[in-house]
C-alpha cells in the first residue's frame, strides 16, 4: 500500500507539472510572489509609459503653443485672402481687413524705443569695460562677415542663374517716382543719425539730405564775331568788328543737398545713446546703482507687456497676411524674368540661414544649431508676418531669453545693435537686385563693378531701417554706385512684399545666432563679471556689520573711561 500510494502522488504532481507550468506546492510559493511581481512591474513601467508619452505631449503642447498657434494664423491668413481674392476688394475694404494686423504693428513698434534703450543700458551697465569692448568686437566681427558671405552668396546666385536674360518685362507703371540719392549723401546721413541733436525727435523723425533745385540767375560776357555777318567790302572797312563784347543774362538751375527729415524711430542714434549711457553707468559703480535700477525695472516691465502683447500677434499675423494676399497684383505678373529673380533671391536666402548661418553657429560653438532655431520659430514666424525686424524685437528678446536660455546681459547688447546695423538677408537681395537690373538692361558689369556692388550693398544694409521695404530705399544707392538707371526698381517692386518677408526672416535668425556664439565666446568674461559682483555684494554685507562693531568699541571706551 506504501509504494502504490506513493506512485499515485508522484502522478499526480507530474500531472500538475504538465497543466500548470509555474511549479505548484509549498516549495512553489517564492516562485509565485516573483511572478506576481514580474507582471505587476511590467504593468506599472506600461502604465507609466502611457503617462510619460502623453505628459510630453502636453509639455510640449505648452511650450510650443505660441508657435504653433502662429503657424496656424500663417495657413489661416493664407486660406482667407486667396478666398477673398476673387471679390475684388476695393482699397477701403483691404484696408478695414488689415485693421488688426496693423494694430499689432503699432502694438509692437510702442515698446521698440524704451525696450532698445532699456535693454542696452542695462546690458552695458551690467558689463564692465573690458567685457563690452570685447564683445563689441566679437559682434563687429560676426556682423560683417557674415553680411559679406551673404552678398557672396548671392552674387554667385544671380551670376548662375542669369534671371534678367530673355525678354524684358515691362517696369509696373503706378509705383510712384523714385527719389534719386547720392551715396556719399547716404553715408553723411548715417553718420549724423548716429549722433541726433536732440533726443526727443529720436523717438519719431531722423536726419535725411533732401535736394533742393535752386534757379540762379547770371550775367554772362561772351564774343560777338560781326566779320561773319557782314559782306567782304565792309569787312575790309573795319577789321575790328570781330571782337565785340556784349553781355546777355543766363538762367542757371542747380541741385543742392539741404538738411531734411523722414519719419520714423532714429534706431541707430538710440543705439549710440544708450550704449554711451550704459558704459558711464557701469563706470560709476555704487553712484549710478539708482539708474542701473530704473532701467533693470523697466527693462522687466517692458518684457511684461510683450508677454501680454504675445497673444494677439496670431490675430495680428492671420489679418497682415491676409490683407496682403488680397492687396497683390495679379499674379500673371510675376512671371519670365521676375519670376526667375524671385527664385534667386529665395534661394539665396535659402542658402544662407538654413546653411551658413547653421554652420557657423556650429563651427564655433559645437552645438546643434537647429535645435536653437527651434526655439526661435515664433520670433521668426512674426518677422514673416510684419515684415520688421524692429517690430520682432520684443518677441525675439523673449525666445532667446525664456526658451534658448541666451545670458540677458548678451541679448541687451547684440539684439538692438543687430536690428539696426545687421541686415544679411537685405545684403543679398540688393546685390541680386542690383545684377538682375544690370542683366535686363545688357550691360555686362565688370569685376570691379560687382565689387563696388558688394562694398555698397553691405554698407547700405547698415543704413537699412528696420521697417518695411527699407530695402527699395538703399537699393538707390547701390544702382548709383555703378552707373545703372534707378527706374528700373519699378521692375522689382511687385514682388518686393513678398521678398520683404523673407529677408526680415533672415535678418532676425542672423541677430539671435550671432547671440547665441556671441554668448559662448564671451563665457569667461561673463564669469569673471558674475565673480565682481558677488564680491561687491560680500563687501556689501560686511561693511554695516564693520560699523556696528567700530560704534559699540567706541561706545565701551566711552563708558570704561567714565567709571574710572
């Protein structure tokens, strides 16, 4: 009965083993807890996976919510003016449609002047003289190389793809006169700008040579020869008669530069101003901490305002697209030769900020570059919008400052430098303009020529306001500088609108790269500024409590000195 009976159990525990795989018994019992907790483990890393996904998503959701709804308002405003094209907008009604992009202009341009002078001051103020003096070379530096690649650039563009060869297009015959200018005029103005007379018209009006066609009247001696007009007989009577003297009045009408103005924010006088202002701070030390301040405060309180103002610039962006969709000419226009300069100037800006500019970012601070512009889409998704590099300001101050984390004291310095003087993408599309005006009229330009044109596109870029169509202004000096008919910038501007954008676009992603290398070549001497002031602030801490003890020594020598 023992042996059966044992038989019998060992059948029934092998059959046990063959229906349930995991062991089954007493000595089964740890292998079961580690089962259990093997399969709830792998529940709970789903069920966090499940969380972690959809908590990124929301993260990145709320990060990217001002881009993304900008992008929105781009599709948006694009859909709204090709549907309102066919209704034939009267001027009246485009102009109601672009009421709300136009109020953000006006919105944006408000905080231009105080941010400028406020982030400048208090930018330089923050430095110490050593830091900012090499800084500003370092950004002197960046600025003008990369404006001559981009006039390189697109010189080779132009020069490859020949857009004014074949058939002239006829010039748009309602783009109004175009105001000649001189180009030593031009640079005289420049430098006067830089130093304004008076700081109040800073704000609203900026130097600007005018001509002035004076009428003069004079009297002029000249030879009558009477031999001529008299017959050979009385000729020989009086040989004389050749030199008679009268005198006659000649009308003489004369050009001359007289001072003038233009309306708009003097940017480049602000920008020598307070980066002036900002440097004598930072030399007074504990006697300008008062004005440091002020400006501290109202550079936050600036910074405020563009992020209350940041939630219409979608609004704002939809209706500036769509008024201008609906305010462009018809589109048959822009064929043949303006077709194929549009293509050249796309491309060449193309080239330029999404592989130069890159590359260089890269080369120097050996970080990915796109991973930066990411966080600059919104800035340059409003540059597109407004077509100002003045009006993005305040929203590139805030993706360099809040999302690419840029040191505040580099961005105060290089963004309102860099949106005055910096224009890479203006660079190019002049000395393609300027080339493509030269191919249409055939005249085969010379390599000292198309040197002139590079020297005088980058030169004009600096002048360049920061406002619309700036651009067609210093187009006029670079056409003189070469000889060729300025009229022919009729021929461009049906486009210009467009090309405007992109080259705004460009300029901005130039400013904030040049930041962001600036900030990463200037680490050491933002360090040794970040140790000057901790030890200011040391000092600062001991010093009352120095006082205090020379107060209470002084007071127990008093009191000793009276008991005795």
């Amino acid at each position: 009965m023992g042996i059966s009976t044992s038989k019998s159990e060992a059948m029934v525990l092998n059959w046990k083993r063959v229906v349930f795989p995991i062991p089954v018994g007493e000595e089964s019992l740890p292998q079961m807890e580690e089962f259990r907790a093997v399969k709830t483990r792998a529940s709970c890393v789903k069920e966090r996976m499940s969380s972690v996904s959809w908590d990124c998503l929301k993260g990145f959701l709320k990060r990217n919510r001002f881009v993304l709804f900008t992008v929105a308002a781009v599709g948006m405003g694009l859909i709204l003016g090709f549907a309102l094209r066919p209704n034939n907008l009267s001027p009246r009604e485009i102009m109601y449609l672009a009421f709300p992009g136009e109020l953000l202009m006006r919105m944006l341009k408000m905080l231009v002047l105080p941010l400028i002078v406020s982030s400048l001051v208090t930018g330089m103020s923050s430095l110490n003289g050593k830091a900012s003096g090499k800084m500003g070379v370092r950004m002197v530096v960046y600025y003008m190389s990369t404006t001559l690649i981009a006039v390189f650039i697109g010189i080779v563009i132009v020069t490859v793809f020949q857009p004014g060869k074949g058939s002239r297009d006829s010039p748009v015959t309602h783009a109004g006169n175009i105001e000649q200018v001189q180009a030593v005029d031009a640079f005289l103005d420049l430098i006067r700008n830089m130093i304004p007379p008076n700081l109040v018209e800073v704000g609203f009006k900026q130097y600007k040579t005018v001509y002035k066609t004076i009428v003069q009247t004079r009297n002029v001696t000249v030879t009558l020869n009477l031999t001529d007009s008299l017959n050979e007989t009385e000729s020989k009577l009086s040989m004389n008669l050749s030199g008679v003297l009268h005198t006659i009045q000649e009308t003489i009408g004369e050009t001359v530069p007289v001072p003038g103005s233009s309306a708009g924010v003097n940017s480049l006088g602000l920008v020598v101003f307070s980066v002036c202002l900002g440097l004598v701070i930072s030399n007074m030390k504990e006697q300008g901490q008062a004005l440091r301040d002020f400006f501290d405060c109202l550079n936050a309180a600036i910074m405020r305002l563009v992020s209350i103002i940041i939630w219409y610039t979608p609004v704002g962006v939809m209706f500036l697209i769509a008024g201008k969709i609906v305010e462009m000419n018809n589109l048959a226009e822009v064929g043949g030769q303006l077709g194929m300069y549009t293509v050249s100037v796309t491309v060449g800006l193309l080239i330029h900020g999404l592989f130069v500019l890159p590359l260089i970012y890269f080369l120097v601070t050996r970080k990915n570059p796109f991973s930066f512009i990411g966080g600059l889409l919104h800035a340059l998704i409003t540059a597109l919008g407004t077509s100002s590099s003045s009006a993005t300001l305040p929203i590139t101050f805030r993706c360099l400052e809040e999302i690419n984390h840029v040191d505040k004291r580099v961005t105060s310095f290089i963004l309102p430098v860099g949106a005055t003087i910096n224009m890479d993408g203006t660079a190019l599309y002049e000395a393609v303009a300027a080339i493509f005006i030269a191919q249409v009229n055939d005249m085969d330009l010379n390599f000292g020529q198309i040197l002139t044109i590079s020297i005088t596109a980058t030169a004009a870029s600096i002048g360049a306001a920061g406002i619309p169509q700036a651009g067609l202004v210093t187009m006029v000096i670079v056409l003189t500088s070469v000889g060729l008919p300025i009229e022919d910038i009729t021929l461009i501007i049906a486009v210009d609108w467009f090309l405007d954008r992109l080259r705004t676009t460009i300029n901005v992603l130039g400013d904030s790269l040049g930041a962001g290398i600036v900030e990463h070549l200037s680490r050491e001497e933002l360090q040794s500024c970040d140790a000057a002031v901790c030890n200011s602030v040391i000092e600062e801490n001991e010093r009352p409590h120095q006082l205090i003890c020379h107060e209470n020594d002084s007071l127990n020598h008093h009191n000793s000195e009276t008991i005795m």
